[in-house]
C-alpha cells in the first residue's frame, strides 16, 4: 500500500484528536503504484469507508468467489500491522438482489449485520449504477435502500426481534426488563443487542463494562452493548460496544435497536436522533421495518499486496 507522506500526516494528525472525533475527515491522496496493481499475483484492491466514525474495508468481489477468510479478516483489522476497521463488508453477486453482503468483525468473527457499511456500500452502489433504489442481501434478510432527494441514504434494517428466541438469548426471559445488572432491554436487529438507559451514557466505563455484557452467558452468541441516556425529546446520546469489535464510534443496527428500546419503554417517539460519539445517526421505525441514515464518507482506495494475502490467509 502506498500512501503519500502528507495524506498520512494528516489523517494520523485527525485520528489523534480523540475519540470523539471520526476517525478521517479528510480524504487522503493516494497513490496506488501500477505494479503493485498489475502484480501477478495480483493484489486485493479495497475502499476504506466510515459512517459517522464507523469505519469499513469494502471489498468488491461481484464476478468472482467471496475471498475473505477469519485470517484475514483479524489481520485486516488489526489497527497497527493491517488496515484496521471496525467491520469488513465483502460485496458479491446476488441471485435475487443487487448485491449479497457479508460481514466481518475485526476480530475474525461474522456480524450478521451492519447498518453503517450498508449505508456506505448502498451508496456505492447506486453512484455505480446511476439508481436511488437498491435491494441488498445480507445474513438478516433482503434489505432496501433509498436515496433521498437530499442525498441521505436510508436503509430498511427489518423488523426488530423482541422474542427471546429470535435475539437469541439462552432462555425465555422478559425481553423488555433482562434480569441483568442496568435493566437492560434484548432487541435483535439480525444481530443480538443489549440497551441499557442510564442517567448520563458520557460517564460510562465502556471498555470495562462492555466486554462484561457481550460475553454474559444470557447472549450464546454474545452480543452489541449499548448505554443511551435522554438528552430532549425524541434525542438520545448513545455510546456503544461491540460484538468483536470493541468500543466503536458509532454502531447502525446498534442505534435501530437503542431507538426500537427507547420507544418500547415509552422514553421516545419512533423517530429518533441519536448523537454518537462520532456523529449522529437518525431512527425512523415505521410499519415496514426500521430505518436508518447518517453521514457516509468515501476515505481512500487501495491495493494489499499479495505478500500481505498469502501472510494472512
């Protein structure tokens, strides 16, 4: 990978500035050097993307086989000898869709579901094709996504799983009050998730109480942990822990299921802003399925070279 000094400088000068900040504002020069790209083997060409500081390696392999692996997956996003992201979405052909996603956590694991990449990789798309409409497969379901008139992309992330079983949890129990410490609520969005509202979601240990939840044997899958507290009507602070991930910037199927708890436990209305530690992402639960939006940011394209892929098969 070849990236310019001053493209490097000043995307690690950005990442530096806390984790309140998304990780890259500005959009870095790269230069891609042609044998690298025309090496035989040849290398892996990627985009780096964020949503609201939820960053992603986008892999299209639309006309060839699925080529991520758990290897390569933990070696990718491993933030010092990688890339590093949060999650990974690989982009494939679809029989009965546009495109199939999958997804990949840094830690090797599958997530099931991503609202942020398909927010990122709904927009590539339908710049590609020249279309506001999109139907993407993925391990939830057959999702849409829209293109509104401002240029906000919205993604229908399903119906949410409120029965024990679908979340899953280990065993029947009150979705709504978990017997846990916090009250949680389980709400599952294609991928299992742990709400707590507490008084002020700033002051929370993320790094010592998220891993604590993710792995409580409730959750045989483990699980996203959230904290939200209300901070006015209809508006959430949301901070987030994720499911072989950590502690990210933001989360989408995260703020679906902070926003679907919030309202089952009268605290909002179905239309939610929720302010992360990133950006702010917004919540629209209608009759047809849980939507959601935010910012998308294209950050840089580039090409592993096939030392890195034969390394970390």
């Amino acid at each position: 990978m070849s990236i310019t000094t001053e493209a490097l400088i000043m995307g690690l000068a950005d990442r530096g500035q806390g984790q309140k900040q998304a990780h890259w504002h500005i959009r870095p020069r790269l230069a891609i050097s042609p044998a690298m790209a025309q090496s035989s083997p040849p290398g892996l060409a990627f985009r780096k993307m964020h949503g609201a500081g939820n960053d992603f390696i986008i892999l299209d392999s639309r006309g060839r086989g699925a080529v991520m692996t758990a290897g390569l997956a933990r070696a990718l996003g491993d933030r010092h000898r990688g890339v590093g992201f949060d999650q990974l979405a690989e982009i494939r052909d679809a029989q009965d869709a546009d495109v199939t996603l999958d997804f990949w956590n840094s830690d090797g694991s599958m997530a099931g579901a991503c609202g942020n990449a398909t927010r990122c990789v709904a927009d590539l798309v339908m710049t590609e094709q020249g279309v506001k409409t999109l139907n993407i497969r993925t391990e939830r379901g057959l999702l849409q996504a829209l293109r509104h008139d401002d240029g906000a992309i919205w993604v229908n992330m399903g119906h949410p799983q409120t029965d024990w079983a679908e979340v899953p949890l280990s065993g029947p129990v009150n979705t709504l009050h978990l017997p846990l410490d916090r009250d949680p609520v389980a709400i599952g969005m294609g991928n299992p998730h742990c709400v707590m509202f507490v008084n002020d979601a700033e002051s929370i240990d993320l790094t010592g109480l998220g891993p604590i939840y993710e792995d409580d044997p409730l959750y045989p899958n483990r699980t996203n942990v959230e904290f939200a507290s209300v901070i006015a009507e209809n508006h959430l602070r949301m901070r987030v822990w994720e499911r072989g991930a950590g502690v990210t910037l933001a989360c989408g199927s995260g703020a679906c299921a902070t926003a679907v708890a919030a309202n089952l436990r009268g605290l909002t209305g179905r239309q939610v802003a929720l302010d992360m530690d990133g950006g702010t992402l917004r919540v629209d639960w209608r009759d047809d399925g849980v939507w959601l939006t935010g910012p998308v940011a294209h950050v840089f394209d580039a090409v592993l070279p096939p030392e890195f892929l034969a390394a970390n098969r």
